[in-house]
C-alpha cells in the first residue's frame, strides 16, 4: 500500500472515469463492470495530487461479511489498492498511552478516574489534560520538541482507544452515555460527546 503506485492509481482512476467501473467492498460482489459494444474514450489530460498524505481505511467484521462469508485477506487488499488507498506511511495508534510514563505520578486527575489501579485511559474532560495535549503539538508543530514516537514527518496523532472509555463519576460535563451502549459496534456514539466536546 504504501509503495510508489502512482501508475497503478491512475489506471484504477482510468477505470472509473472512462469505463464506469466501481468498486463497492472488497471482492466480487462489489464490483460494478459495465458491458458495453464499442468503448469510446474522450481524450482526458488529468494532473492530481493527493489531498492527504495519508489515506487508509481498515476494513472489519463490523461492516464487512465474516464466518463463513468472510472476504479473503487479498481480496481487502486490492479493495484498498483500488481505493488508492496509502501514501506516506505513519503509525496513529494509542499515541497518548506515553502520559502515563510523563504524567501520571504527578498529575493523576488527568486520567480516567473511579478506577482500580491504572486508569483505563485519559479524562478528556480535564482543562488541564487538554492544555497539556495542545502544547504537545504546538511544540511538535513549531519544531521546538522531539517528535513524539507515534509521528512520522508533519503528522501528529493524539489519540487513545474510546471503546472502553468510562470516566466513573457522574458530575463529569459532556461524559459518556451508556445508553447508546447497547448498539454493538464501535461506532455507536457513546463516547463520542466525551472525547470531541473537550
């Protein structure tokens, strides 16, 4: 995916431009080829570049077929290749997970709180958690840090997982709503006031 492929996207973007071909999800089922007689292509000058230097999408069991109908492992990866999916590769994951080593001894209230023993995470709702978080990456940006470990180049991610994320005291302003709990999948909101509010 992350490979010089530019030749290989402009093919995929031929496809879909001149002969309408689509690509839903991954495998068989997804694809859309017209049949036509004659194919009649208009001469095309296309110059484009990426919007993002970064583009992925990771495809699961929450919205793809599993168990028996489950779409092989290459067939997600040429769904992604066709996608045009890649670009300048960068890890984004858990990247607030290093405060525990900067912050936790010092400043316990910025973590989850109600918890035994380490916090399941961050207290997104903390003034001072937030502020701490925006001065990381206005140092990071403005080249005045070493860059965090979970960055690659001009990209920062400050993340944490929310599936799990429960601040257990009730007064907490914009926090989760269990209700919205009960619908499975990641997706599902529950956190979602709790973590994009602050």
């Amino acid at each position: 995916m992350f490979q010089d492929n530019g030749t290989l996207y402009a093919v995929y973007d031929f496809l879909e431009r001149a002969c309408g071909v689509r690509w839903y999800v991954p495998g068989a089922a997804g694809m859309v080829v017209p049949r036509r007689p004659t194919l009649t292509v208009p001469v095309m000058h296309v110059r484009r570049a990426p919007a993002m230097l970064y583009r992925w999408i990771t495809p699961t069991a929450l919205y793809l077929a599993n168990g028996a109908d489950a779409v092989p492992p290459r067939e997600v990866d040429l769904w992604r290749l066709r996608m045009r999916l890649g670009g300048q590769q960068y890890q984004a994951s858990h990247s607030l997970y290093g405060y525990y080593d900067r912050f936790l001894k010092m400043h316990a209230g910025w973590f989850a709180q109600g918890h035994t023993g380490q916090p399941p995470q961050m207290c997104y709702t903390n003034p001072e958690f937030i502020a701490q978080v925006v001065k990381d990456a206005r140092n990071f940006f403005d080249a005045r840090a070493p860059r965090p470990p979970r960055s690659h180049g001009r990209l920062l991610c400050a993340r944490a997982d929310g599936q799990h994320v429960v601040v257990q005291v009730p007064a907490v302003p914009g926090g989760a709503e269990p209700r919205r709990g009960r619908q499975p999948q990641f997706n599902n909101g529950r956190a979602s006031n709790y973590i994009w509010a602050s």
